[in-house]
C-alpha cells in the first residue's frame, strides 16, 4: 500500500481483518496490482488478479468492501509446434509455449516416449491447447486438445476426448 501511495491505516485494518484479502500477503513476482485513490491516498478501489481468481476491493460508503471470486475469463485455443534443439522444455520456450503445456506433452507421450533417454535433436513436434485470458491477458494455460510427436522417425498422435459423463482421456 505505501508503493502505491495510499493513505494505509484504514485499508489495512480491513485488509487485516478480511479472509478474502489473503491473496494479497502472497503476491506472485510479475503479476500487477492496481489501485484507484483520491487526491488524499484514500482508497477507492484495488484489483489482483491471481490465476483465475480475482480479489476486487472497492470504497462503498466509508467503507471497503472486499470480494474474491472466479474472474471473467475467455478460452483461446493456440496451435504451435517446435522442434527438438536441447529439451523439450527449450523447445515449447522458443514456440512460444507454457511450461504447464510442456508437462501435458510430456505425461501424455510418457507411456511412448522416454523424455530423459529417447528425446533426440530435430524431433518434433505440434500442439493444440487452451489458453484462458482475462482482459486480453493471458492469465493459465488449459488443457492439452490435441498433440502429435515425432520422436526418432516415429510419429505419436493423441487427442483429447470426453465421455458424456464429464471423463476424459487421451
């Protein structure tokens, strides 16, 4: 609160006291905080977006009110593939790719591929997955649709499906 100017007494005490404003006393490295105040540093409002979470706190009357709860997110689906340089981890970097997709790639070829031995320069490989944004801001990556791998002149293909009662599978 004092990085952002704001006159702190009274938003800490609320901030202190309420459950829901936890996320705050553990913000994550590169994740913005954005506050609104008036020309004495009282607070009107503050937004953290933390993951898919969203903690809003705004001036109602004299006071503050606080709310946690799912943020308005968007689903995108991103097409990318890549080819086997050092690891697969360096691959999906230079593709432009989460390192949470990086895993699903990994545990989905796990049973065909072993990532440690088997993993060769020029292998490759492409995949279809979900991207949630916020604002026009990617916020998580989601689930893994579709991939295919070529490893050592082998190609494995796997496809996300879902069983009309809500289990899925490669």
């Amino acid at each position: 609160l004092q990085r952002l100017q704001i006159d702190e007494t009274s938003a800490a005490q609320v901030l202190q006291r309420t459950r829901d404003a936890r996320a705050l006393y553990r913000l994550i490295p590169g994740r913005t905080v954005r506050a609104q105040t008036n020309a004495t540093g009282q607070l009107l409002a503050l937004r953290y977006l933390n993951g898919t979470q969203l903690l809003k706190i705004d001036q109602s009357g004299d006071a503050l009110q606080v709310w946690q709860g799912p943020a308005d997110v968007e689903t995108q689906v991103h097409m990318r593939s890549g080819e086997i340089v050092s690891s697969l981890f360096a691959a999906t970097d230079t593709a432009g790719m989460s390192d949470a997709i990086a895993v699903q790639i990994a545990d989905v070829f796990s049973t065909d591929i072993d990532f440690h031995r088997d993993l060769r320069r020029g292998d490759r490989f492409s995949a279809v997955y979900e991207v949630q944004y916020h604002q026009g801001e990617p916020v998580r990556s989601g689930r893994l649709l579709a991939a295919e791998f070529t490893n050592q002149g082998k190609t494995f293909h796997a496809v996300w499906f879902e069983s009309p009662e809500g289990e899925g599978g490669y």
